[in-house]
C-alpha cells in the first residue's frame, strides 16, 4: 500500500495524466470538431454520426479488454491503447490534406483507431485507480479531478477561440490539432508512472472464462439496477450536446469562433459541476443528486425552446442554456462515477467498470445514431409552430428528450443507496 507522500505523488500524477489526455478528448466537446468536420464539407447529419461511431464500437470493445486487463496486467494494455491515441491524431490531422471523398475516410479510420486505443484505457481506468483513492475522499477527489483537468480544457478552448477569429485556413486547424498530439504524446509517459498496486497476481481466478467472469459481475448487490439506471439517462441525455451544436451551425448560422466560445462556456459549466457534484455526492448520497438533476436536464432543454422570448442575445441563451446543461453533466457524472467504484467486487475489477461504460457508450452511441437519422429521414417535421413562434426538427428532439428525463424520475429506486454505507 502507498504511504501519505506516495498517494499525494499518485494524485498528482492521475491528475497532470487526465489533463494532457483532455486536449483531444475536448476537441469533441468544445466544437473544434464540429468546426473541422464543417469545413472539410461533411454534412450535419454525418457529423452526427461520426461523434455517435467512436461509442458504438467501444461498446463492443470495453468488456473483452477488461478481461484481458484484469489478467494480464492493467497498465500495460493501457500503454498500448496510448500509442494508438496518438496514432488516430496523426490520421485525423491528414484528413486535412485531402479533399472528400478521401478526407472522410481518414476520419473515419482515425476515430476507429481512437476508439480501439480509448477502449484498452478506460477497460482499466476506474479499477486502476479504486485502490489508490480512499473510499471516503472518492467524491471530493474526482471533483477535484474534473475541476483541474477541464480548466486545462477551457484553456485549450479561449486559444481555440482566438486563433479561429483570426483565421480558419486548414494549416490552422492542424496546428492546433498538432498541439493535442504533442499532450498526447507526452501523457504516455505520465501514465507509466501511475502506480499499479493490483497486479494480476493480486486477483484470483484469472483462468476463469469471460462469460463465468461476467456472471460474477453481474451478481454483485445492486449492480444490474444502477447500470440499467445509468444506460437509460444517458440515452436521454448524451445526444443533447450533439444538438445544440448543430443548432448553432444549422439554425443561428454562429461563426466558428462563436461556436468556439460557446465550446469554453460548455467546459465551464462542466467544471463547476464537477467541483459541486464532488461535494454534493459526499453529503447528501447519489440518489439526491440524481433526482435534481433529472428535473434540471429537463429544465435546460425547454429553456433553449424558450429563446424566442429571451430579452437577451441569442448568443448568450444558448451559451447559458449549454453552460447550464454541462453543469448538470457535471454533477451527475461525478455521482455516477464515485457509485461505479462503490460497487467494484474484490476481483475482475476492470470487467465490473467496462461493463458500466460499455453501456454508457451504448447509450451515448444509440443516441448519436437516433439524431442522424432522424436529420436525414425527416422523422420530424423541419418546422413547426408553437405559440405563434417557429421551431424546427431539432426543437422536436429536445422536447422528447426532456419528456423522458422526468419521466426517468421514477426508476431513482434503481439507484442502491451504497454511498451512504461508504461515507
């Protein structure tokens, strides 16, 4: 076991590791992407689409890494999921390079690789770091977690931002990409130096078979109704994002700069969420948290419907509307995460924790799939009135999402209340 000065070094570097790994993960969250994609000519609806691709594949991928991970060793297949990381930022930067129909495909291949390399991460991440953080700091430490490394990200945003109101050549774009793949290049070597205090000798039946493995998971108190509770509020919330950034793009006609900005303010949100939800989990348990933030997801949602009467900018609506949203993200994601490692069994760690993402990623990939094809069916009516106002495909698709989320409000029962037991 580590002694005080070790876990404070061990913190230190789970913390610098996350912030150098949020260069590229933020790019999908503060419209770099979105801006990149837009300006190599790819259709909203395929945009949709790709942001949905890296999550349907790690669904599938998570759960037999996990296994592998438990067997032959946590941080070394993460090492190697590194290496692929940085490759899909090479490929994705040479997407820039060509024009279509030939820049679609790098993308293609480069999320693909960025899936397969974030999948041998996270399989283990969670059971890597549950015997380095005590059970009564979990919340207080991935608040403080979040908080450091989305600052990190908003900073990486406001440089985004500036260099987009300059100029938005292609030479831009990939130089900002070449940052992410400098951080990229250097948190491989932070990684390395996360202790790994359970070896696969720390862990018994590694002879075991995946299908008997999972059953064990799957048996623990509490388990099959928190990941069915997880599975179905992601499915309801994990595409709204992806919406609000094809509104700016489609309906408000934002420059890239503004759909930059409102990128910062979407970190932002998620920051203070992250810093409230670390202290709000510790306090008052997961299921408090979980009820506020159905209502409030529902809350936001509507709130950007109600832009037609809003006495101030566009600009600043739907900024405060996304601010919002990330907050609530923030939160919920923290209290999910600290109940994830409540429920970790004593073996096959990282099987119990990728099975948990593998349904985020289901949730998050069913979603993204649900919006594209909605765009390009017409599913929904490309306008439509209300109250004397003109709304389009997009409103439809927030005010069904903020129907489920209330309508979720009555499965918080699904949430077992372990975190009050580890407090």
């Amino acid at each position: 076991m580590l002694d005080d000065r070790q876990r404070k070094r061990a913190f230190n570097i789970i913390i610098l590791n996350q912030c150098l790994g949020m260069l590229s993960g933020a790019l999908f969250q503060n419209g770099f992407y979105l801006n990149y994609f837009s300006k190599l000519g790819i259709s909203s609806a395929a945009i949709a689409m790709l942001f949905a691709l890296p999550s349907l594949l790690s669904m599938f991928l998570l759960l037999p890494f996990a296994f592998y991970s438990d067997r032959f060793g946590k941080r070394k297949l993460a090492l190697g999921g590194q290496l692929l990381l940085i490759a899909s930022l090479l490929l994705i930067m040479a997407a820039g390079w060509w024009g279509r129909p030939l820049s679609m495909q790098f993308i293609v291949v480069s999320l693909l690789v960025y899936c397969i390399g974030g999948s041998l991460q996270g399989a283990s991440w969670f059971a890597l770091l549950n015997p380095i953080i005590p059970k009564e700091i979990r919340g207080r430490f991935f608040g403080r977690l979040r908080v450091t490394f989305q600052s990190v990200s908003i900073l990486y945003t406001i440089l985004i931002t500036r260099v987009l109101k300059v100029s938005q050549v292609m030479g831009v774009f990939q130089i900002l990409l070449g940052l992410a793949l400098v951080a990229a290049v250097l948190r491989y070597f932070t990684y390395a130096r996360i202790p790994e205090l359970e070896n696969v000798r720390g862990e018994s039946d590694h002879r075991q078979p995946l299908l008997k493995a999972l059953r064990t998971v799957l048996a623990v108190p509490g388990y099959i109704q928190f990941n069915g509770y997880i599975f179905l509020i992601t499915l309801f919330t994990a595409a709204v994002p992806t919406i609000f950034g094809l509104m700016q793009k489609d309906i408000f006609g934002f420059t890239p700069a503004q759909i930059s900005l409102v990128g910062t303010w979407f970190l932002v949100g998620s920051m203070v969420g992250c810093w409230l939800g670390g202290r709000m989990v510790d306090r008052h348990g997961v299921r408090f948290v979980f009820r506020v933030t159905h209502v409030a997801y529902a809350v936001v949602m509507l709130s950007m419907l109600a832009r037609h009467w809003a006495p101030w900018s566009l600009l600043v609506h739907v900024g405060g509307c996304v601010w919002a949203f990330s907050m609530i993200a923030g939160v919920a994601g923290v209290a999910a995460t600290s109940q994830t490692l409540a429920l970790i069994p004593s073996v096959n760690k990282s099987l119990s924790t990728a099975f948990t993402i593998s349904l985020i990623c289901a949730a998050v990939a069913f979603a993204g799939i649900f919006v594209s094809r909605s765009i390009s069916w017409g599913i929904f009516a490309v306008e439509w009135q209300m109250l004397g106002r003109t709304y389009t495909s997009y409103d439809s698709l927030l005010l069904a999402f903020a129907t489920l989320a209330v309508l979720m409000l009555v499965t918080i029962g699904m949430v077992p209340p372990i975190m009050k037991k580890t407090r």
